[in-house]
C-alpha cells in the first residue's frame, strides 16, 4: 500500500512544519549564490528587486504547492494528476485523457528535479563537510594562502571527495529514515534555530571589522546601498531574471518539496500564516548572509573578491578573509562552516524526501526501502559526477554561454530547465484548469483570510508564466 492509503505521517505542529519547510529552502544557495548576486547586480537594487518578487512571485508559488500537498496528501510524482482527477470529478465530469497524462508528466518533471539535485548536492555537502572539519581542528589557517590551490586539488582527488559525499549522504539518508516526526522535524527543531543564531552572530561580526583599506561597514554600505552606475532598461531586466532564478533556490519550489511537506500539514492548521513565516525566515537568512559575508570580504578582498562567485567566493575568498582576521579567524571560519553544514544538511534532507516520498506513493514501498534505494542511487550518481573532476573530466559547450563539467550539466539541466518548465506548468495547471479557487478554498478552509488574493490571482494567471518562459529562454540562451 502506498502512504497516501495508509494513516499518512504528519508535522506534530505548524512551527514544526514552518522550521522544516525553512530548512529546506535555506541551504546553499542562500549563504553563497545570494550574496555574490547582490554584489554583482548593484547591491541594495538586487536587495529591492528580491524582496518584490519574494512577495509576489515567491509568495504565489509557495501558496499553490503546499496547498496542492495538503490537499492530495501526495508527493509530487502523484499529486499533480490527483488534484485534476479531483477537480474533473467534483465539476460533474470526468478526468480527460489527455489531462490525466500531461498532469502525469508534470508530476513526473517535479520528481526529477530533486531526484537529479540530490546527488550533485550532497557532494557539495560534502565539501562544507571537508572545510568544516579542517576549521574545526585549527588548521584553516594553512590552508588560506593556497585556498585555490588547495580547492582544486581536494575537489580533483579520486577519493577523498567521494567519502566526505557518502558521509554527507549517509547523515541526511539516517534522518529520512527515521522519518517525518522523529526525523525531520525533530532535527529541523534543534538546527534551524541554532542556524538563525548563528547567522546573526556572523553577521554582526562582521561588520565590525577592519580591513587594510576597507571596514565591515564600508562593505556594508556595498551590499545595501543601490549601486546605479552603468544601469539600464536591458540591464534591470537582467538582474529581475537574476533575482527570479534566485528565487526558486531560496524558497525550493518547482523541486517537489514544497507539495511533499504541505501533504504532511495537517488540516486544521492555518496555511496562510504558516506560508508568511517560511516567506520571512527565509529572506531574512538570505538578507542576514549577505551581511555575514559581503562585508567580510570586501573588507579584506575588496571589489576583487566580490567577484567570485559560487564555490569560489566560500573556498576559496573567505578562508583568505578568515586568515587575515589573525588568531580569530579560525573560530570564525569553524563557526560559519558548522553554520554553512546546518544549511547544507536541512536542505538536503528535504530533497531526498521528496524522492523517498514520490517512491513511496508511487510503488507503495515503505519509507526504509525506499531511502535505502535512492541513497544507493544518489550514492552511485555522486561518485560518478565526483569522478567528472578527473577521470572523467570533460567540458561541454552550454546553450546559455560558456562550457560545463558533469556537476554544472546536472544543476543546469535541474536548475535552468527543468524547474522553470514545472513551475509554468503549476501555473497553467492552477491558473487555466483546476482555476485560483481551488487552491484559495484550500489555504482558506479553516476560516483564515487570503491577504492577497487579488494579487494571487493576477501572478499565478497572468504575471508568472510570463515571467517563467522568459527567464527559461534566458537559460536556454535565446534571450541574452
């Protein structure tokens, strides 16, 4: 019997629910791609940008998947063909074919997405993994002066990458096995308040410091003052795409999580509220990350650092600023890796459920079978991509400009592709077919009031599936 047959699993309470829907959406990409596009897309302009679309945009999506969770109480691989099933049935008619399997695929696209990002994720787990263990034992400081260097030749090794992933892995695997309650939610309730702690004492940190030529606050004022030099019409149009893109990192919609955990929100809970607090924990991380690390860097980097991004503004640009802070810098650096794993950690944890939970609903597997397969396979997948640095190290041109290696072609593929076609098709789905009002009933069923209703309805018609082609022909390098 699948789950969604069975008495299926549910968060004890709404905070449960909100801290493990947070976890999920701070991870990576909030602590380093957030502040590297604030940095390079004009500082506080990005910050105001952001915040529009995480109101609108944000907002608009995380109230259509957890809904359609709820109201399924099915993972994503199902839940899409359930609510059409559902709407046909509760109009008077009768589920059409061809709506029955467009809705299939739609569900099948949504599980992909953390069925590919899981593997690629937990190697980069890994590596915070890797960091924070040299941190921890005093030895950042060696490490600081060839950080390149040092980078390169962890990330290449044969061996080494791949245990720190099984490690990384073999951590999320246990909790998903130990399931909703005694798992996720419990280490959701212990990490992501110690994670917020954290995130602010870094941040306060950091921008009391003082560099050679700059301080903390001069980065400070960097990162939250808009920078107008050399903007444009073209150029505000690039850095909305940015802002968007950065979105679906930051709230993990369009991944299948979001509709995995809303089917684990009880009934009588108020969604609405639940949905405003993910909203605000969420970017306040995001705002208070790029505090923690755009003035360190500028302080002790300046403008030079600010431009690597990715993997290179966290391994390689800020065990230099750690460094340069003296005898401190090593607890600092141990502190912001420890926090940097919390983030890494309860991300993955809500991606690999949501491939456990579709495996379950689909094939009727327990939860203990079904995280022992995907492990295996991610596991398998991982080593191969960890294996992409060197053996099977090759470069391929991509459609949006530049060349990929294995991991780049999976995070372009899951990330560029694939998650903004899920989300049109939410919004074609929500917007078109089962129309606004189901899943306005939905998140107002217990008498809470729908704040932006109005608004709701324009976005997930009109405004977000415009928004959502343009940034997928972005990605595919049509639009440049």
């Amino acid at each position: 019997m699948s789950q969604s047959t069975q008495k299926r699993n549910s968060f004890s309470s709404s905070i449960g629910f909100v801290l493990a829907a947070a976890g999920s959406a701070v991870g990576l990409g909030n602590i380093w791609r957030f502040p590297y596009l604030a940095a390079k897309d004009g500082g506080g302009l990005f910050l105001l940008i952001y915040l529009i679309l995480a109101l609108t945009f944000g907002y608009t999506m995380l109230v259509s998947e957890v809904s359609i969770g709820r109201k399924t109480k099915q993972s994503e691989l199902t839940a899409y063909s359930a609510l059409y099933k559902s709407h046909a049935l509760a109009s008077g008619g009768k589920p059409k074919k061809g709506g029955t399997v467009i809705t299939k695929i739609l569900g099948g696209f949504a599980a992909i997405v953390p069925f590919m990002i899981l593997p690629y994720y937990c190697i980069i787990g890994g590596w915070v993994l890797k960091y924070c263990v040299i941190f921890c034992a005093g030895q950042g400081a060696s490490i600081a002066e060839n950080s390149g260097e040092y980078f390169s030749g962890f990330i290449t090794a044969q061996y080494e990458p791949i245990i720190f992933n099984a490690v990384f892995l073999a951590a999320v695997a246990v909790i998903i096995f130990m399931g909703v309650n005694k798992g996720i939610e419990s280490i959701s309730k212990i990490l992501m308040p110690a994670l917020l702690v954290l995130v602010i004492a870094i941040a306060i940190f950091s921008i009391t410091i003082n560099g050679d030529k700059h301080s903390g606050l001069d980065g400070l004022q960097v990162y939250l003052i808009p920078n107008f030099s050399g903007i444009n019409a073209s150029k505000v149009f690039f850095i909305v795409l940015d802002a968007m893109g950065q979105l679906f990192y930051s709230i993990s919609v369009a991944m299948g999580i979001m509709i995995t955990y809303g089917s684990y929100f009880k009934d009588d809970s108020n969604l609405i509220k639940s949905v405003n607090r993910i909203e605000i924990f969420d970017t306040a991380v995001a705002f208070l990350a790029g505090i923690m690390i755009i003035p360190a860097v500028f302080a002790f980097l300046g403008e030079d650092g600010l431009q690597n991004a990715g993997p290179g503004l966290m391994f390689i640009a800020l065990p230099k600023v750690f460094a340069a802070m003296g005898w401190i810098g090593n607890i600092v650096g141990a502190v912001f890796f420890v926090m940097v794993f919390f983030a890494a950690l309860t991300s993955a944890i809500s991606i690999l459920e949501a491939v456990v939970a579709s495996i379950m609903d689909r094939f009727g597997l327990s939860r203990r079978i079904s995280t022992i397969i995907e492990t295996v396979i991610a596991l398998v997948i991982g080593i191969v991509i960890c294996l992409g640095y060197n053996i099977l190290y090759f470069k391929a041109p991509m459609p949006n400009g530049g060349t990929a290696q294995l991991l780049d072609i999976f995070d372009y593929i899951s990330n560029n592709i694939l998650m903004p076609v899920v989300a049109i098709g939410t919004c074609i789905l929500i917007g078109w077919i089962v129309k606004p009002v189901t899943i306005i009933k939905e998140a107002t069923k217990n008498g809470e009031k729908f704040g932006r209703k109005a608004l709701y309805i324009a976005m997930i018609k009109f405004v977000s599936p415009v928004m959502l082609v343009i940034l997928l022909l972005g990605s595919l390098g049509i639009i440049k």
